[in-house]
C-alpha cells in the first residue's frame, strides 16, 4: 500500500510496510540561459526534481533562508574564475541556512539548523561535511548569510588584513548600504577611524549616519561632481579605501589617496554587467609615487581563520558595537528578483530570501 504525505517542500511517496521512500520531489531554480549584460528572469528556469533516497553519513534539508550575493553574477558566465561557473539547466548554488528534517548522520539531529553551500531547492540532501550546525538560540538565523557569513567575514578580513585600519585615519567604503560595506565602516569606527561612505539614495545616506555611525555619506546618483566630494568629506585625504563598486566612484577615490594607503578591492559591482571593456584613467602612476597597496581578495583566502572572524564579529554584535540590517525577501519562488535586485540597489544590508 502505498500513500501520499504532503510536507513544506514537495511529496514524499511512503511504503507502509517497509517506511521506505520510493519517490521524493522537490522544486529547483536553475540557471537556463546565460545573460549578455544585465540579467533577466528568462536566464532562469523553475524544475520539479526527484531526490534519492538518504544515504549514511548525509541529512535531508528544507531551505530556510537562500543567500543572494553579487559574485553569483559572475559564475552566470562561462568564463574562467576564481570559482566554477554555474551549469545550464543545473541549480543555482549559495549559502543557505536550512533545517535538518531527517538524518542518517551521527554528526547532525532532526531539527538541528545548518548552513552550507547548497543548491537553490525547496529540500535537498546534503553530506554531512559539506554542512555547520550553526546557533540560534540568540542571533537570527539569516545573520549566519551575513554578518557572520561571507559578507561580514569579507569586511572583516579584507579591512584588518590588507586595509590594516589605525586610529585617526581616513577609511572610505564603496557601495557602503551593502551587506559588506555597512560592515567595515563599523568596524572601521570601532578602531577610531574617520568613515565615509558612498551610497545611491538619500534613504541609505541617512540610515548609514544615524544608525551606523559613519561621519559623512555621499549620494553618488545626485552629486554633480562626485571627486570634489571625495575631497570635501576627506579633508585629510583617504588612507583606506574599501572598493567593492569600481568605475568612475573608484577613479575619484582613488584621485584623492594619500601616501602609504592602502587600497581594498573586493568587489567591482559598477561592471558586473558591461560588455564592453570600459576604460578609465590609468592609475599605476599614482599608486607608485604614493606608494599605495591594492591587494585584490576573496574570502576563501581566509578561510583556515573562518572561527577566529566568526568569534570576533558574534563578540562585537552581542557588545552592541557590531548592527546590521537585512532586506528580507520572502518566498523561494522569489530567488531570482532578489538577486536581479542586488544590480539596482533594492537592498540595504544583506539580500536574503525567506522560503
């Protein structure tokens, strides 16, 4: 005999007898074109899938919050990179804080939260090396796909180890109301430095004064001459500059930096979706007779020192010293309008997707 069990993410088909799962479906987002330019919701495709049956050592998951991040345009391209590119008609891979709904593990419970790099499905089995039981017992549970995620270990990282902050110095943020940028400026402060940012709308600029503390913001979108700005807000010139937008917003930073800075680059968002190669000042003069660092990174750099940020970053949020905003999109049906949303400024904070 043989009957259905509806659950949250799809129908399981349950032998009576035995408790055996013949057929277990799932929902799935795949990439279905790859984009020239910007992407469109046609570069995406919807999929019902079949999983297997869970083997020793791995755990069945519903999806919980999804991460959408700007690198993922990136793996949209069949180019080479720093990480593989995604596979047409294949699902689209993130950072996901799921619940363990059934284990064959001796690592991981039911009802245990984790997070992992997972595919974009509603449920999805997973090994159990390839997951973090994560605590939320205290911190919101999609805290885990940012501040003490990737974007807040990147900000980490990325200031202590190459911006290398010292009191009284001038640090300037790129792309400042994003996931990473809201981030270093605070920590930024925390070592008693000067913060400015630069953000799109007048709404960012206020929130990132009054609730995050940077001293002065920039609306580059309504700044008729975005350098005489720079200059203005750095009256000392900059000492740090954390680029994660590039273009024309970094050539003005970049024309006001002072000797010995050290420049960050951790993200180039301006020119995600460009298909011509865009040419603007040359820059080399000026870092070597400034004698500038810029050091490009990825987070996974760091990876072997992951605990050691994880600590510090969860220290200084349940301190108060560390805040954080979020712009929480809700279903899973909504995976690709969030992350199309990251190119438009639609978030402050982090991007996440609540299933």
């Amino acid at each position: 005999m043989v009957q259905l069990r509806f659950i949250q993410f799809g129908i399981i088909l349950l032998n009576l007898t035995t408790s055996k799962i013949i057929v277990m479906k799932t929902k799935q987002i795949v990439l279905a074109s790859r984009p020239k330019g910007l992407p469109t919701l046609k570069n995406f495709g919807s999929q019902e899938v079949d999983l297997p049956e869970i083997n020793k050592g791995e755990v069945l998951l519903k999806g919980m919050f999804y991460s959408v991040d700007p690198y993922m345009r990136g793996r949209m391209n069949d180019a080479k990179s720093y990480v593989t590119p995604y596979q047409i008609d294949q699902p689209i891979m993130g950072a996901v804080v799921a619940l363990v709904s059934e284990s064959k593990s001796d690592m991981f419970k039911m009802g245990d939260v984790v997070v992992g790099l997972l595919p974009w499905r509603e449920a999805f089995i997973a090994s159990e090396k390839d997951l973090r039981k994560i605590d939320v017992s205290i911190i919101r549970p999609s805290y885990y796909l940012g501040i003490l995620g990737m974007p807040g270990l990147t900000a980490y990282f990325g200031l202590m180890r190459i911006g290398k902050p010292k009191e009284g110095e001038t640090v300037v943020v790129s792309g400042a109301a994003g996931a990473v940028g809201v981030v270093v400026g605070q920590i930024a402060k925390i070592y008693g430095c000067h913060v400015v940012g630069i953000a799109g709308t007048d709404e960012k600029v206020k929130t990132l004064k009054e609730e995050f503390n940077f001293d002065e913001v920039i609306n580059y979108k309504t700044t008729k001459d975005i350098n005489k700005a720079i200059a203005h807000a750095c009256p000392k010139g900059v000492d740090v500059y954390f680029d994660n937008v590039g273009g024309e917003i970094s050539d003005a930073v970049i024309s006001n930096i002072n000797f010995h800075a050290r420049i960050v680059l951790c993200g180039q968002i301006s020119m995600y979706n460009t298909t011509d190669v865009p040419m603007g000042p040359r820059i080399q003069p000026m870092l070597l007779t400034r004698s500038v660092l810029m050091q490009g990174f990825i987070v996974n750099d760091y990876q072997s020192l992951f605990i050691e940020g994880i600590h510090q970053l969860a220290e200084w949020v349940t301190e108060g010293k560390l805040k954080y905003t979020e712009t929480v999109e809700h279903g899973f049906d909504n995976l690709p309008n969030a992350l199309l949303g990251l190119f438009t400024g639609e978030n402050t904070g982090k991007m996440v997707v609540e299933a």
